[in-house]
C-alpha cells in the first residue's frame, strides 16, 4: 500500500510490488547531470558550448543551480518533489550497459522506492543497440525489479523483431512503444504504447489513440507536458510556448477526455529541451515560471510540480 499526497489529498491503494497500477501518472527522468565538484566535469550542464555554473544549455535556470545526478541527497530531494507532485512511476533514462546512467542507477532505484515510487527504465538508443542487446537488457533490468520498460525510437527495428522479444522477455515485465502507430505496437507484442512528443503527437489525436489501443488490447499511456523550447542545447528550432500554464492544463485535459490507462509527462527534468517541470529560478537572461497559474516569485518556482498535483489527483478521481 502506498500513500499519496497530492493538493492536501491522502489516498491509499494496493499495488503490485514493481508494477504501476492502471491508472498511473508516469514521468520520465534524466540522470545524465554532473558537476565538477562531483564528478569531475560537467556533464549536460555545458552542451552546445555553454558555460555552466551561470551560462547553462537551457532556456530555464534550475532553483538549485546545475546539479550532479550523482549526488544522492540530489536525487533523494528529487525524488520526493516527484511523489508529493501525485507522480506513482519514475521512467529512468538508460543509455545502455556501463553508460553513466547505468552507474547511477543503483543510486536513482534506491531514492525511487526510498520515496514510495516506482522505477522503470526508458530504453534509449544507445549505439549499437540491437534486439538481441535488447534481450539481454530485458534480463538485465528484471535483476534490479525494473517491470516497465519503455522503448524510445521502436521504429529502429521491425515489429517482428520486437515480437520476438516480448515473447522471450521476462517474466511480469511489460514494454510500451513509443510511438503514435498503434498497429506497430500490437504487431510489435508490446503491452501499451506512449507518445512522449506532445508537440507533433499533441491532444488532438488522444482520443483517438487510446480508441484504437484499446481495440487492439493495448494500454493507452499519452504524454503530456509544460512545453518545448531546445534552442540553447542546440535542439531543432521548433518550439511550444508554456502560455503561462495553459500547454500543460490543455493537453492534461485531451488526455483525461481520452480515457487512458495512464498518463505520461514528459519531463521532469529534461533541461534542454525545456519540457522540464522541475523547480526553476527566475534569473536574467532565461526564461521563468513567472505567471504560470498567476503566481510569481518563489511560489513560481514550483508551479509545475503543484498543477501536476491538482491533475494527478483529478484524473484518479475519474477512474
């Protein structure tokens, strides 16, 4: 049984050890942060040229200042921001056996369930991944409890390789494509599927989406988020504004009106592209969460994390 406090509102459920319930509020997370102090170098702070601590490669300044994804009082804090915004289930970003978020994921999964969360891993494309290295992941990730994996770029492959691995996955463990083709997905053996890109896979087509996922049998998991704005890391110059709130409350409505399984937000702190709900500072020369929902100043700061509590509670309120 876990509890969950969101907007003041205590509610209890039985889940499944490892598995997030139907009805689950997902986030994806990023553990690719580093500073010299912790870890020798900055890492991500500094892409596309930048100059980290005060010039850093995202539109928004995080509140605590860049920050090592190393640093376990870090993400313990982060962890806690993560269930007390009514989040169950925190998608990892994993690049692969010994990549730096495979090192740091003994200390992510340990602030995971530390906070009552639970953990699954998005399958980046790492180079050189394969369905066979796929496979051998699947295994990999089941030692560590990891039951939820989603698979970023499925395209890369044909749905019949993916059939054959999700006939030889592990035992409980479930895969979501991330993709808006449903039928690759039921081809595919996956359990769900999720969009991640709310810019060109936005609210309009949720609906018919989760209509065509459930006809299939699978589950619905859309994503929604803040908005989109990559310039500063060097990202494609297509962006979404945040409208002061509305972006996020829009496509949170659009997925609540889709009936989904579950609901995906892209990111919690995915700097760069600026998706990021994570706490941010108002400081020159980046952009704030000043006038989000009309608050400002520190109340500002962590705007996101609140809506995302008032929504989490209010789509488990239909279900």
């Amino acid at each position: 049984m876990r509890r969950l406090l969101a907007g003041g509102l205590v509610i209890a459920y039985l889940a499944a050890p490892g598995l997030a319930r139907a009805g689950t509020v997902a986030i994806f997370y990023y553990p690719w942060y580093g500073t010299p102090l912790h870890d020798g170098t900055w890492e991500h702070w500094n892409q596309n040229g930048h100059a980290p601590p005060a010039d850093v490669y995202s539109r928004y300044f995080p509140a605590s200042g860049p920050y090592s994804s190393g640093d376990p009082r870090t993400v313990d804090h982060q962890m806690a921001e993560i269930a007390a915004a009514g989040v169950d289930e925190v998608i990892v970003s994993w690049w692969g056996r010994g990549s730096v978020e495979d090192e740091r994921l003994p200390l992510v999964l340990a602030a995971i369930r530390k906070n009552d969360l639970v953990p699954a891993i998005h399958l980046e494309p790492y180079a050189g991944r394969s369905p066979a290295s796929v496979a051998q992941d699947l295994t990999y990730l089941a030692s560590w409890g990891i039951r939820d994996v989603y698979v970023y770029h499925p395209l890369d492959f044909a749905a019949s390789d993916w059939a054959a691995v999700n006939a030889g996955k592990p035992a409980g463990m479930r895969l979501f494509a991330g993709t808006q083709l449903v039928g690759f997905a039921a081809a595919g053996g996956f359990a769900g599927f999720y969009t991640y890109d709310f810019i060109d896979y936005g609210g309009a087509k949720f609906v018919r989406l989760c209509e065509e996922a459930h006809a299939h049998g699978l589950l619905c998991m859309p994503s929604v988020g803040p908005g989109y704005n990559g310039v500063r890391a060097g990202e494609l110059s297509v962006s979404r504004a945040r409208d002061d709130g509305t972006t996020y409350d829009d496509l949170w409505r659009a997925a609540i009106r889709a009936k989904p399984d579950g609901v995906t937000i892209t990111s919690f702190n995915e700097w760069g592209e600026g998706t990021q709900i994570e706490p941010a500072a108002a400081r020159a020369g980046y952009l704030s969460y000043n006038g989000s929902w009309g608050l400002k100043g520190v109340a500002a700061q962590t705007a996101y994390l609140t809506r995302t509590a008032y929504w989490a509670a209010r789509f488990r309120s239909l279900k």
